[in-house]
C-alpha cells in the first residue's frame, strides 16, 4: 500500500506545477515516518524512489512508519490544510487492572506534540483575527505550544534531554494566498480579504525511548479567514471587532489506523461471553473540545460494569463504571435524536485517544430516532437513567444531515459542518467588514448582529416624532398622495407636513425647520406625525442625511424615520425611448426606500412602459413592496400601512443593505476640514473659506464659501462676473480665497491647496523581474507561450515537457522572455522621465 501510494504521488505532485513558479509551500504531499524531516520537507520536487520510501521501512531503524504527514491543496484555489494521521492508537483500553499509566510510545509521544501544534496553530489564527500582527500571533502560538507541551510533562524531557528539541526547530508562519494559489505579502494591501494560511511545523523529533534517532516531523495547518469592522460608541469612541472562520475544518485534524489487532480480539471475545451486552449503532461526540469537534461512527456494547465504543479507527474504547462519574440522557421526544451524556474522572484518560480528551470531561453518545438502536436502548436500557441534560442542540443537527438515504449521508454531513451557526456569524461579519473600515454605529449591532450578546432595544423609541418622506419626480402625484394620506388619518393623530421649495433643496433649512418645529411642539399633547415631500430631482439620500445627522445632537435624538416611499409615474418617467429622467432610480434606492407606489397606468399592467418601469424599479431594489395607486390614491388599507409604517426604515434588512451600498455614509458631513480640526490651543485650525475660483473643467467664476463648525459648503455661478451687456467675455478677474482659522501660514495653506490641483507627476522608477505583479507575469506567458521551444522540449497543449517526462506550467524560456518584458518597459519609462524634465510642470501659484 504505501508503494502505490508513493508512487501515485509523484504523478499527483506533477499536476500542481502551476503554483510552483510563484510558491513552493502550495503543493500536495505525503511523507512517511522519519521521511519527514527538515531536509525532506524543503526538497519540494520529490522526485525521489518509491521503493526507499514506503510505510514499511520509514520507522525508526527502518521499520514500520509510526506516522504520516500530508498536506490537501485545492487544486484551482487558495485553500490548503496539513495533518499529521498516525499509524497505531494512543490509548491502552481499560481490561479490569489498575495499571492507569499510558504506555510511553513513539505514537503517544508523536500524538502528544501533534496535539501541542493543533492548540498552537488555533490560538494563533484567534490572536491574529484579532491584531492582524504575524509577529504578535507567532508569539501567542509559540508560547501555546510550550505551555501544552508542559502540561504533558514534555518540555523537560525535550528541551533538556541529549537530543534537545531547540526553539528553532519549531516553525509557526502565516502566509495570505490569492484566488490562483500564490503566496502575497502580509502587509499588502489586497491581503486583508484572501484566505490565510497558518501552520506550525516541529520537525526532526528525536526518538526519546530508544535513542534510535529521529523520527520525522509533525505538521499542522488550517486556512482561514478573518473579519474586522470599526465600531463607532455612543460617546464617538472607534473600537475594533474582530472574528474569523476556519475553512479547512472539515478535513479530520485526527486519524488513525490500527496496526495490532490481539488486544481487539480480546475484547471482542469479552463482549460475547457477557450476557448483559447490548449492540447499538451510535454516534459519539466531544462537545466541549472544539479542536477535535467531530462525530464518531461506531457500535456501543453496554456491559453490566460500564460501556465498550468499537470505532474503526480508535479501535476499542472502554468505559467502566470505575471511571464514570454520572450518566445523564436527554430525548425531548421521540422524534429527535436522543443523547446520552457520560462523565468520567481523569483516570480514563490514559485508557481514551487524546482527540476525546476535554475539559468537561464529557462524552456524548447520539441514538438515531426510530432505528432499531433507538427502541432496543428504550426497550432495555432506558429504566437505568433517570437524569435530564440541555446541551442536545449540535446533536439535533447532525441527525439533521442524516436524514438522506445512507448512500448521501457522508456528503451531507460535510455540509452540515459547513453551516454550523458560528460561520453564518462570521459571513455576516465579513459582508461589512469587506466593503471598508467605515465605522458601525454601536446602537445598531443589535440588528447586523441578531445575537444575544449584542442585541441592545433601543431607548426612547416610542417618544420620538416620526417622520414619513415620500419622493418622486415632478408630475408623480406625490403631492397627491400627501394629502390623501393626511386626510385618511388626520382623526387619528396630528400631520405636519415640511413642503420645501420646489426648485433646490437645502439641508440647513431642513434642520432649522426640524428645530422649530421641535421647539412649537413642546408643551402640547400627543404625538405628532411629521410627512417630508421632496422637492423636484432631489436625490433622497440628500434627506435622509439631513435628518439623521442634524448638527444639534438633541434635536437629532427627538426624530427618527418610519418609512420612505416613492412615487413613480411611468408616464413621467422617461423622456424619449426609455431613457429616464435623473434621479429616477436614485429615488428608489434599495436599503432607504420601502415602498414605491406607482401612480400612473395602474389599470394597464401589461402596458410595455409599465412593465418597463417596474423591470426598471426593481432592478435598483430589489426588495421594495409595489403599490397600485392611480394619481396617489390608495385603496387598500394594508397600502397605507406600509406607506406609514413607524419601523420599516430601521429595519435589519434596510439597515444591513445601507451599510452595504452606502458605505461611510454615516460619516456623509464629516468633511475633511472638519476631521482635521485639533483641539486647545486650535494651531492650524480652519474654520471659514470664501472666496472666487476657477475650476478646471470650466471657465466660469464660481463663488465658493465653506463653515468648518456646520459642515456647509455652497459653490454657485459668480453674478457679478457676468457682463450687463452682450459681449466679448473677459477673464481677467483673480482668483482669491480668504481664510478664517488659528495660526495659519501662507506656504502651508499653498501646500494644502496644492493637493486639491493636478498633481505634478514624478519620474518613475525602473522595473526588475521582482516588481512584476504576477498579472504581467501572466500576460507575458499568454503572450509568449506558443514560441519556439529549446531542443528536448515539446508542449502537448496544456504544459511543457521535456525529454525525462518533468512537465511545467510556463515555457522553458520564461526567463528570457521577463528580460525582454523588463528592457522593453523601462525604454518607456526612460522616455517618460525624459520628456518631464524637458517640459517641466507648472506651479498651482507661478505667475
């Protein structure tokens, strides 16, 4: 067996040639017993002898192999994970005597220090989440796997035997690798959202016991992602929140195969000889020890003096009833599957695999609901357990995942760990996290994050004025619609409804008028309801902001938005061959706008304009509610509660969606200046600019004014620029800016107004085959890939061979042709550098 397999590997290495021009660490392997060492693991051609290298031969002293390394790569993708499996168990099953000691072996002690680099890698991967530091999650890793191999009793015998275990020989890294595979930096850009890779690697373990040398390496490694949002708290304060997933976990961290069968005999024949036994098909569980969260296939015997759990790979597991404290069982009905929970002293753990070791000491055995195990326990054993237990709910889920036939089981179990509820968390998570470092108000993580530690019901809601916007272009009965529904409901309750000026729309005003209106209401009775009408294109973002962020935090606090609906009227949508007017489908923003009533040809759905228009609507948002109402009036009483709903703008999905498509917009009116403001003593500090400017897209004088304090800025046409009479135009008039701030100087207000010109151009720098971006690289291979080819090689459509079979990805003059690439590209950049210090560029303020 491992002939065929050594051998299979080399055919299987040959077919990832593709990663090996940009990684040597993203490959596939498997490697034997002491063949595992340092010097093995860094030749990654592996184009070694089959015969030489099989399980048989690898161990120590060329015995059996005790252990096998491996490492899964995906073949189109970044995602890759390595093991370490074993070839023997670690545990000595109970037989009645009181010897509780474990046997020292070279598979215990290889297992042990596995079990070491698991705890490391996982606690690596949560501090990184968490600093984005590799140097930090090195640290933390490092320290993890020390501290565990002390808890073994190892780091003596390591550290301080002939054969010391240095430091250096255990390796923790974390590498961030794109969609094709190849390793980036850390601190690039583009690595904060691909999948990383942590792995640890204790290599050339000596063998302790009978000093016959080393015994080969031990590896561990599992891709991940991470996600970081900012929180913005109450008191303006930015936190970070981190989490991350684990996406090669369904792979097993641990395996096993049995290799002496005497002792299994043994236990098999005492499982006959008791009348007592009962044979049960189960499943077995250690909720608590996530390192090693997986489910068990095996058969239970109960025996009158405790348990005997035969797996296929652990081999026999016996639980006698010296080492069980409790036995507690929990079926809700008969329906769900049914679990028993036992809890053992720490004098079985000698006689248990380590993976099923756990703080709680607890295992969890799962009966199938109506199978014949199910009514043989109930049938027998039942009268025996009497307790009640509550942690059932993992269970329930993979019973779940076994509901298809036999034959589908195994699949639809790896799905159902790929669902667990901490991964939906974590999706939502990286949904925000991925569009940006905008920061989250903390008010709302309560609906991003539907959790019971997050969820905060806010304060005061029921005391604040609510406020319904309808919008829509000129001619879309909005108006209409406006005084249908302050007439529909004025009996029940107090309408105000803000009719702004219909050609612009102006945030400050609205704030005033929000203000004044706060101000008249107080004393008076009731609740009051507030309708805004948008003015003409207006975008209804503009409105929202308006609201949302008044400059005085009191004012704001006393308002919140119910719900956003929108006119649309087909017949004064477009205005020639479907080319719709502005602002149309701003209007109807997904995330913002909840209900969109279409006010015209209602009696002719089919109509191709309707059907365009709504086609349209749709597109933009996709999860509005439609409302049928001719020229604004509503017929259906469920219509206008969606129309005046007090919620519907607050809701997780409109909220989630905001924060998708509009990212920052929460921070709309933190202007630059305004961000840039320090406090006490005020050093440099701007509060007012006025003035004339040219801009570069147009000759027109414009008149610019900017208050740092409210955010305002107004840029309009210069009137005192135009001519009385027709005529010549001249621009002879100057530009000015005037500048109200503290302790400002004349060369850094140029300076900062330089920035907001053109920027002048600088030389650039030469390339090297090193600063390619592996898109060049792939470009120049694309382009060059069908030139002749060197004597001994041909190219069979796919890859490049040569005349010893060796088959690569990218053409034996690949060197050659990045020469030619890199001379090429910087003749272009010598003339580029040439030509700019010919011209020269131009000063923001030269005469």
């Amino acid at each position: 067996t491992g002939g065929c397999i050594s051998s299979h590997l080399e055919k299987t290495l040959l077919l990832n040639q593709t990663f090996l021009y940009f990684s040597k660490s993203q490959q596939p392997l498997v490697l034997f017993g002491k063949h595992s060492s340092l010097k093995d693991l860094e030749s990654y051609s592996f184009n070694f002898p089959s015969e030489s290298h099989q399980v048989r031969n690898t161990g120590p002293q060329a015995s059996t192999a005790r252990h096998m390394i491996l490492q899964c790569v995906a073949p189109k993708g970044p995602l890759t994970c390595s093991r370490t499996y074993f070839f023997g168990t670690t545990h000595t099953p109970y037989l009645g005597n009181q010897n509780t000691e474990q046997k020292e072996t070279e598979v215990l002690l290889l297992s042990q220090i596995y079990s070491a680099a698991v705890q490391a890698v996982l606690s690596g991967i949560k501090c990184y989440s968490c600093t984005t530091s590799a140097t930090k999650a090195k640290d933390v890793a490092e320290n993890t796997f020390l501290m565990a191999l002390d808890s073994l009793n190892l780091i003596n015998l390591l550290f301080d035997s002939a054969f010391t275990l240095h430091r250096s020989k255990c390796e923790f890294s974390i590498q961030a690798v794109n969609k094709q595979g190849i390793i980036i930096p850390l601190t690039d850009g583009d690595s904060r959202y691909v999948v990383k890779t942590a792995s640890l690697i204790v290599h050339d373990i000596p063998d302790l016991q009978w000093d016959r040398g080393n015994l080969g390496s031990v590896v561990f490694s599992e891709s991940f992602l991470e996600s970081s949002i900012n929180i913005q708290q109450r008191d303006g304060t930015v936190s970070s929140d981190s989490c991350y997933t684990i996406l090669t976990t369904t792979v097993p961290r641990y395996a096993c195969w049995l290799v002496c069968v005497l002792l299994e005999n043994q236990l098999h024949q005492c499982g006959k000889q008791n009348q007592y036994s009962m044979l049960l098909h189960t499943l077995m569980l250690n909720v608590r020890n996530k390192q090693w969260h997986f489910f068990h296939c095996g058969k239970i015997i109960f025996f009158s003096d405790g348990l005997l759990f035969v797996h296929s790979q652990y081999g026999s597991i016996t639980l006698s009833k010296d080492h069980i404290s409790s036995i507690k069982f929990y079926n809700p009905d008969s329906s769900a599957v049914a679990s028993l929970f036992v809890e053992y002293e720490s004098s079985l753990l000698p006689h248990l695999p380590f993976p099923l070791h756990s703080s709680d000491q607890c295992l969890v055995f799962a009966l199938q609901p109506r199978s014949k195990s199910h009514k043989a326990f109930y049938s027998k054993i039942i009268m025996v357990f009497k307790s009640f237990f509550f942690r059932h709910k993992r269970l329930q889920k993979l019973h779940d995942s076994q509901e298809p036939p036999v034959a589908k089981r195994r699949g639809s179990l790896k799905t159902s760990y790929s669902q667990l509820p901490e991964q939906e968390m974590f999706l939502q998570h990286f949904a925000l996290s991925s569009i940006g470092q905008e920061p989250i108000l903390y008010d709302h993580l309560g609906v991003l994050f539907p959790s019971a530690e997050l969820r905060n019901p806010a304060a005061g809601q029921v005391d604040k004025v609510v406020i319904t916007i309808i919008t829509g272009l000129p001619g879309s009965y909005k108006k209409r619609l406006s005084n249908f529904l302050v007439n529909l409901n004025k009996e029940c309750g107090r309408w105000v409804v803000y009719e702004p000026d219909p050609d612009r729309f102006s945030a400050s005003h609205l704030q005033q008028y929000l203000s004044s209106f706060l101000e008249s209401q107080r004393g008076t009775r009731g609740k009051p309801r507030l309708l805004v009408l948008s003015p003409g294109y207006t975008d209804v973002l503009d409105i929202i902001q308006a609201v949302l962020f008044h400059p005085d935090p009191v004012v704001q606090a006393c308002f919140t938005i119910g719900a956003v609906t929108a006119c649309v009227n087909p017949l004064a949508s477009c205005m020639e061959h479907r080319f719709a007017f502005p602002k149309l489908l701003e209007q109807c923003s997904q995330g913002i706008v909840s209900t969109v009533v279409f006010t015209g040809l209602t009696a002719e759905e089919k109509h191709p304009l309707m059907q365009h228009v709504q086609q349209l609507v749709r597109s933009a948002n996709p999860t509005a509610a439609f409302i049928l109402a001719e020229r604004g009036a509503v017929t259906r009483n469920e219509d206008v509660m969606l129309i005046l709903s007090e919620s519907s703008f607050s809701e997780p999905p409109m909220l989630r969606a905001r924060y998708v498509l509009y990212p920052g917009c929460s921070n709309f009116f933190s202007a630059v200046i305004k961000s840039s403001l320090r406090p006490s003593p005020f050093q440099g500090n701007v509060y007012n600019i006025w003035g004339k400017v040219r801009f570069s897209d147009s000759d027109r004088l414009m008149e610019v004014s900017y208050n740092a304090a409210s955010g305002s800025l107004s840029v309009v046409p210069d009137q005192s620029a135009d001519p009385p009479t027709p005529g010549p135009k001249e621009n002879n008039t100057s530009c000015f800016l005037v500048f109200d701030g503290v302790g400002l100087t004349e060369d850094g207000l140029k300076d900062w107004l330089r920035l907001c010109a053109k920027q002048r151009q600088t030389k650039k720098a030469k390339r090297t085959k090193n600063t390619l971006t592996p898109q060049e690289i792939k470009s120049i291979h694309a382009t060059r890939h069908l030139d002749p080819l060197p004597p001994g090689y041909f190219y069979n459509g796919y890859q490049y061979v040569d005349i010893f079979g060796e088959k690569r990805s990218f053409h034996p003059n690949m060197d050659e042709f990045i020469k030619e690439y890199v001379s090429e590209a910087n003749k272009q950049i010598e003339h580029f550098n040439r030509q700019l210090e010919l011209h020269g560029q131009p000063d923001l303020f030269d005469p």
